[in-house]
C-alpha cells in the first residue's frame, strides 16, 4: 500500500538549462575531479573519457556538485553548459574509490520518517542503517529506502512496513576524499596492474574512443602547478602521433607582478599554452580564469562557422568581478592588462563592461627577443595552423594507403583548394596554395612510399593596435569662422 495513489500529486523539476550550442572543431577536454558518488556508473566515470553535450547528461555521468574546490569538473559544467551555453566537453574524473574515508558514523533524527545524513561525498554501497546501540543492521528495501537530494546527501526514508521503530539510527558509512588526489593522478600515465591509462595519458585516447580530436586542454586548480602544466604541455602536441591542441594553464597570484613571476617560475613558456590570471566571479561562484576563458573561446567558434580565426581578446564576458587568491577584487585597466600581456599572460579588464584581454601564447615576452613568429607568437594564428593542420589529417587520412598516383595527388590538391577557396571568400584566411612539386619528390622517396606537399597559408594577425593620431589645424578653424564672409 506504500505507492497506492489517489487524487492529484504534483513534483518539480529543477530548472532545465537549453541545449548548448556544439563546436566539434573546439572540443575541450577538461581533467579534474568529480562527485562520482552521484553518477549513475561509478565505474565508469573513473579514468575514463566521459563525453557530454548537457548538464543534465553530464550530472547523470559523473555527479554535480556546488563545491568546486573539491569537484573542479564542476566547475566546468557550469560555466560551459550554463554560463556560455557551448559544448560538447570530454572530461576526464581521476578522483576514484581508492580515495576515501572509511569507518566514519554518526546517529541522524528521523523526522517525519525521514533521516538526513548531512554529508556530501557518501557512498551509497557502503551505507549501512543500525540502531542507535549498533545491535540491529537494518535492511534496505525492507526497512528503508534511500537516495540523494538535489544537494547530493542522502536521506533514509522509513518504511512502515519495516523494522525501524525509533527515532534516531546509526549510519556508518565511506565518503569520497577529494583532497587527497594529487598531482600525481592528474598526470597520470599507464597502470600495468589495470593494464588502462590514467590521468592526463587519457587524452590520447578521446580520438580513438569517442571519435573527436582535442583542441583545447585544461585542469583548473590542478595546472598551477608546474608538474602538471608541463604534462598538459606535452599532452597537446602529436596527440596519437599526428593532432595538435592549445592548453590553458593557470598561475597562482595575489598581484599581477606575482603572476609574472610564477609564470615564469613555472617555467610556463610553449607556444601550446594560454597562461591566464586571476580568477573570476559570477554572482557568488568564483571560477579559475582558464574555465571561462576557454568556454569563451570555444563560443566564438561557434560564432564563426567553426573556425577559430578570430582572437579570444577583447571579447565581453558576463563576470561581476575578477579577484586574486586571498578573494581580493582586482582592478586592471588596460595599462595594466598590457603589461600581463606584453609577459604572455592574459587576463581581463574592464573597459565599459569585462572583457577578455591578451592576443599571445606563453611562448611571448616582450622584453625577449626571438618570439616573434606570428605562429608562436599570437594565439589566433597558432589555433589556426592546429586546426589546419588537424583537419588535413581527417579529411585525407581516406587517402593513405592508396596508389600515389596522378588521380591521388589532383584529388588532394583540388580538395585543399576548394577548402581554401571558401575560406577566403568568408574573410577567414587571407589565401592558401599547396603544391605538389618535383624537387621535393625524388623517384627514391616516392619509390619508398612517400609523398610530399608544400602548403602555404595567409591567417590573419589580430589588429592589436590601432592608431590614430590626432593634430588640431587651426585652418579648419579659421574656415568655420570666416569661411561664409564675402
């Protein structure tokens, strides 16, 4: 009789947040720690690319929570699904059931025949119902019933049926300990004892599971440091041998004269990285600088037919305020942007409302000479050359393996043409040729097998500074007064 129903009920969903808008040229893959307690496969959801295209699919794969210091996964989901409504994301969970507390207990209040154990993180498998004097174990399914909230706690419901008769219980139980994952599980790398990747090493494996290419790389709160900004480094070049994605990596502090410095301590200088400070406030949730820089990234994009020409920089972004690691605000005017930029740093500013702030790569200083390859140099330029170089890959990886021919080598050519030609007519290059040339195909080389192309392609510059010099002619004056006299 427990479910027997009469009249009229009601339930509320929470909010449901729109679909996102999906770039498949700027597919992010996000390493860090989940709820996993929550998500409908635990094992699934540990070391392991989980692919999502909504926050609620994500939620249902690997938990949600408001606590973003311990699932910085999280993190991501909001600021990608409901901030900037753009996707899909691949993350990547290493927080896993090795990282617990075991052997916790406490006595809950029934009210109402419902007990709330006020904890999040709890493992629902190890959850155990006794009495008060931890004599009798209860059963589930027989004496209760329980399940999470929206907060991700647990509440016992009683049954009437069942053998729970006081008004309290003992819970003994597992949580999940978030703060015991290292750097160590955010690098990664093969375990022999599982015979599966880990960690950062996953990456290599997005391509070949899920079918989509990488092209952005991040691990908020994790990539400060400067272990695990190196391996996102080496994890964003040659992906499964051929693919090339950006890394945006964050540096720790409390002014931007510290920034530059741990930038540089960090060692935080490839042309791969996008060094970004400080943090980010939306309301009263603060975010690592490289969630929303790159959840802006990815939204232009989709802006611009998929293809990343344009520059991240000077792009409005719906923030109340930027703020340090003591949760100080920072105020940055564009003198003082300009001299995060000119380091390879890039922040925001607000001029008429925030906006991002900063055009290069880590690779620039300005106070260095020898950085100045538009490529290394210029973060546009250099997601570009990834992105062409990428898709090459998959438009002609068909092609491998077929006769070097005539018919091979005009069918690539017209391909690359065609491609290039509509680009330019959209303004999204400014040219592209590619040939193929006798002098670089010996009879040896292609007798071994191998055929070679030279491509050159024109991708613009970001117009970074505009000029104008303005001079006061008093003969324009003169004319206003006496230009209409006789």
């Amino acid at each position: 009789m427990e479910n027997y129903m009469h009249g009229i009920s009601l339930k509320e969903n929470p909010t449901s947040v729109p679909q996102p808008t999906e770039s498949l040229s700027s597919v992010t893959v996000v390493i860090g720690t989940a709820p996993i307690n929550l998500a409908e496969n635990i094992e699934e959801a540990i070391n392991n690319p989980i692919l999502v295209r909504s926050f609620d699919e994500a939620r249902r794969k690997l938990g949600y929570s408001d606590d973003w210091e311990k699932y910085t996964l999280c993190e991501a989901m909001d600021a990608y699904f409901r901030k900037f409504k753009v996707g899909p994301l691949v993350f990547i969970n290493v927080l896993g059931l090795d990282h617990k507390e075991s052997g916790l207990s406490h006595t809950v209040g029934i009210v109402n025949r419902q007990a709330k154990i006020d904890e999040e993180g709890i493992i629902l498998d190890s959850l155990q119902v006794k009495s008060v004097d931890g004599v009798s174990t209860y059963v589930e399914g027989i004496d209760y019933v329980v399940d999470f909230d929206l907060d991700g706690k647990p509440i016992v419901t009683v049954l009437s049926a069942g053998n729970i008769k006081d008004a309290e219980v003992l819970v003994e139980y597992e949580k999940l300990n978030p703060g015991s994952v290292s750097t160590l599980d955010i690098i990664g790398g093969y375990n022999s004892v599982t015979n599966r990747f880990e960690g950062a090493e996953l990456v290599r494996i997005v391509y070949q599971k899920l079918g989509l290419v990488p092209s952005i790389i991040l691990a908020p709160k994790f990539s400060r440091s400067s272990e695990v900004g190196s391996v996102l480094v080496a994890k964003s070049t040659k992906i499964n041998g051929s693919f090339n994605a950006t890394n945006l990596l964050d540096v720790a502090g409390n002014t931007k004269e510290e920034a530059i410095e741990n930038k540089g301590l960090n060692n935080y200088d490839d042309k791969s990285s996008i060094v970004c400070w400080p943090k980010t406030q939306i309301l009263d949730k603060t975010y690592h600088y490289s969630t929303i820089l790159a959840a802006a990234m990815v939204k232009r994009d989709t802006e611009n037919d998929d293809v990343p020409y344009k520059s991240p920089s000077n792009q409005r972004i719906s923030i109340n305020a930027m703020i340090n690691d003591d949760g100080q605000e920072v105020f940055l005017d564009q003198l003082e942007g300009n001299v995060l930029n000119s380091k390879g740093i890039v922040t925001a500013i607000n001029m008429n409302g925030w906006r991002t702030w900063g055009n290069n790569t880590a690779a620039y200083r300005s106070d260095v000479p020898g950085v100045m390859d538009p490529k290394e140099r210029f973060i546009a330029v250099r997601r570009m050359f990834d992105w062409w170089g990428n898709s090459f890959i998959v438009n002609y990886f068909d092609k491998v393996d077929e006769p070097g021919n005539y018919r091979l080598i005009e069918s690539l050519v017209d391909g690359e043409n065609i491609r290039a030609n509509g680009l330019q007519a959209r303004n999204q290059i400014a040219g592209a040729t590619i040939e193929f040339r006798q002098e670089d195909n010996p009879v040896e080389q292609i007798l071994n097998g191998k055929i070679q192309f030279i491509q050159k392609i024109g991708f613009f510059t970001p117009a970074e500074h505009i000029e104008n010099i303005l001079e006061f002619d008093p003969t324009i004056l003169t004319s206003s007064l006496f230009g209409g006299e006789e």
